[in-house]
C-alpha cells in the first residue's frame, strides 16, 4: 500500500506534467477515428482520358457531358456570340391603358384637404337612396353600415376601378370581407365618409 507522501510526490510529478502547453492529442490515441482503417488519400489523375473534359467554347452548337472537344463537331450556332440584349427584349412594353395611383399617392390626396365627400353634413342613407350612386363619377358604397363616396379612390384601387364599381350603389360588406379582411376601410376611406346605412323608413 502506498504511503500518503508517496500519494503525494506521485500527484506533484503528475500535476507537472499537465502544466505543459501542448494540445491534446487529437483525435485521442485510443479513439474510434484513429482505430478504423487509415483514410485514403485522392488520387492524382495523370493521364489526360481521366481528367474532366474543359468547358465548351461558346461557339460550339451543342455539349455532350464526358466527350472529349476533340470528338466534338465545331459548328458556329446561329446565335451571336456577343452580350447585346437579345432583339426579343429590347421591345419596350406597352404603357398601361390608364394610370393607377399608389397608396402614397392617395394617403396626400386624404391629407391635402381637399372636398373627397362631397356633401356638406354627416346623412342618413337608405338603400334606395344609395343605390342611385352607382356611377363612375358618382360612386357611393356601404361597408360595416358606414357610406363612403368612392368616387376620388377609384382610380388608386390596387385591384383596379371594375372591382369597386362591383360594390358601387349597394352595400359592399359580404364582398370587402371576402376578398380582403384585413384591410382597414374605415381608415382607407375616411376622409370619404358620407353617412350611415339605415334601414328603408316604412311608407
């Protein structure tokens, strides 16, 4: 049995030995990596008929992988070899038939303070009186019982003025709600806000 001093020395030569600065060893001496079987160096190909054919020239008409240039046909294509823009993009496309707004275009028309109601007090709309405004120049539509007068948005509609003449002289709600419910309309169209939706009053 050893002694507590030979314990001792033991662990003091021990720990001097640890206070070297070398890394470890890796991978580890008995480790599976240095176990398995050594790895295999690649090989260095030397001979022409190993190594990868290089790439065609741009003259050539077509390109057959793993056949050497030699075996190839050398015909010019029909194509030009420049970087010109090819003739069949260079045809401008044809404007669209009528300009749309963008909504940074109609956010400043909301805060220009100009008139997009065009009536001077808050109304009560019936549907019978809502289903006369169902022209272009005169648009009205109801979403959530509220009356817009659409007729200044209609030409900033992302889906285009058709869509909105849709809704245009009736109450757009079920239609708005379907197509794009996250939309905020009461904010879209606030500055287009005419009235309220009320029920036809009884004869």
């Amino acid at each position: 049995m050893t002694s507590f001093s030979a314990a001792g020395s033991l662990w003091e030569d021990t720990e001097t030995e640890l206070d070297i600065d070398a890394p470890p060893a890796f991978p580890s001496p008995f480790s599976a990596q240095r176990v398995a079987t050594p790895l295999k160096l690649p090989q260095i190909l030397t001979s022409d008929s190993q190594r990868m054919p290089p790439p065609p020239l741009p003259h050539l008409v077509a390109w057959t992988p793993g056949v050497t240039p030699s075996s190839r046909s050398a015909q010019p294509s029909a194509a030009p070899a420049s970087l010109a823009v090819p003739t069949t993009t260079t045809k401008r496309p044809a404007p669209p038939s009528k300009k749309r707004g963008n909504p940074l275009d109609w956010a400043a028309l909301k805060s220009s303070g100009a008139d997009l109601r065009g009536v001077d007090t808050l109304l009560r709309i019936p549907p019978s009186v809502l289903k006369q405004h169902n022209k272009r120049d005169d648009a009205w539509s109801a979403f959530n019982g509220k009356v817009y007068n659409m007729t200044a948005y209609l030409s900033f509609h992302p889906g285009g003025e058709r869509e909105l003449m849709r809704v245009a002289g009736r109450d757009g709600t079920k239609l708005f709600a379907s197509t794009h419910a996250w939309v905020n309309v009461d904010f879209m169209l606030d500055s287009c806000l005419v009235g309220f939706l009320i029920a036809e009053p009884a004869e």
